[in-house]
C-alpha cells in the first residue's frame, strides 16, 4: 500500500555566497528550523540587477516546510534581496515521511 | 508532443557526513545501481535526537529509482538511522528519459 | 490566497567533471540564459557505457526554464552525450515566483 507520507514544500534558493551569513539570520529570526547550504557556480541575471552572476561563488539554500512557510520565507527574500542580488528561487512539491506520531 | 519520458522518484536524504560510507554499503546491499552524494553544511534535528547538526559536515545523497525502490530504502534508512542521526529524507517526482527499447 | 507563481521545469544532469566546459558552450549556443553547477561524486552506468563512474569526479548541472527549451536541451545531450558518457537527467516540475509584469 505504500508508505504514509505526508506533503511539503521545498524551497531551492540559488544565490551570491556573500550574502549567506544575513541570509542565515534572517532563516533563524524567521523561525525557519532546519535547511541544508551548499556551495554551487553558475551563471544567470535576475530583475533590475543587469550584472551576470560570479561565475564562483554561488551557493543553494533547501528548506522543507509547509506551503505558508516556504511563501512566508520567500516573500521576505524577494522583498529584501531580489532588486539587489543575484537570486533564483523555486518551490518543489516533495513528500516525507509521516511522523509516528500520526 | 513532447519527448517521451518515464515516471521516477528521486529519493533525497540529508545527513551526517560521518555515516557516508556505511550508507553507501547500504545501498549496494540493497541493489541501488547509481546514486550522487555532494557536500553541504545545514541546520536541523529531528527524531529523538536532540543536538543540532553539525553545521560544517553534511552530506546530500540522491537516488533516482521506481517507487518500490525509493520506499524500500527509505523504510531501511528510517529503522537504521532516523533515531541516532540527523537525517531528512523526501521523495520528489521526477521524469526520465524513456528508453530506446520501450 | 497564496502567492502568485508560474510553472517551470527544473532539468538536472549528473555527469562527468570532464565535460563541464564543452557543457557550458552548448548551453550558451542554445541560448540556455541561466545554469547551476555544482561538485558531486557518484556510481552509476548508463547506455551503452558499460563503465562504473569515476568516484570522485562528477557534477550535478541545474537549468530552470520552460519546458520547450527543457527538453530541446535535454534532447541535444542525449544525442550527442548520453552514448559516450556517464549521464543521467531528469525533469522536475517546480515554480517560480510570477514576475511582476504578468
């Protein structure tokens, strides 16, 4: 029958490695409890920024949380960051496993 | 029309960097035939492990696979791990390419 | 009521680190405007090569974009990658906040 998961959103936030300290804050002020950073190059623009991306210092940012969260976090960074950084973000529906508890 | 593709899962875990190469014993003992382990850095906790992750040695291992496959794994990560290591695990539908011969 | 976004489609390529460069001038060539890269180590076979993977040497690519474009570039790889390297692709549906114009 299958195994019982359970629906999430995750947000993939592709961006400069500079800003990764702020963005950390703004994650853990935000309420946001776990995500996963790794370190990515790449190319790309992105809204009123007209510079293309370093071609070495990227990094993703994954959250798992549920929809209003990812929305909620994700407003925040388009307001904040969008206009003056290099970011791409993108939600994925994924499933994880249901807590025992359920 | 569009190419043909075939339904997969893509089986993703976060984890701790100290139990890579007994996972990756795992999934040969258990028939995987290909799987992508990079590096990552992350935040979180889970289960009835209490302790944060280490922030600097994380790992993100993925696994394309049928859904059979995808639960089979996970069900064995889930009862061999989830209790004593900071681990987050989703399933996400993906498309491959269909094969020549189908 | 939610955000405002728009469908994509996420391709990802695990491949050899060998051909990263020559992957990037095709992308360019067809006008790919935006990619990820980023180190990762694997095992996997694929198509007529019969050969494990290097162990240490791969890297995973990420382009978001439309669907057409998705698959005109997926189909370039196939043909002209898929016989002679260790490559593995596959498409995710994901979205991307709705630009402000729309």
């Amino acid at each position: 029958m299958g195994m019982h998961t359970e629906k999430r959103t995750l947000l993939t936030v592709f961006t400069e490695a500079s800003i990764e300290q702020v963005l950390i804050r703004d994650m853990d002020r935000l309420g946001i409890r776990g995500y996963t950073i790794s370190d990515a190059r790449g190319k790309g623009s992105r809204g009123v920024r007209d510079a293309s991306w370093d071609e070495s210092r990227n990094i993703r940012i994954e959250v798992i949380c549920d929809r209003p969260q990812a929305e909620m976090l994700l407003g925040h960074l388009q307001t904040r960051y969008y206009s003056n950084y290099a970011m791409v973000a993108f939600f994925t529906d994924v499933e994880v496993l249901r807590p025992d508890k359920f």
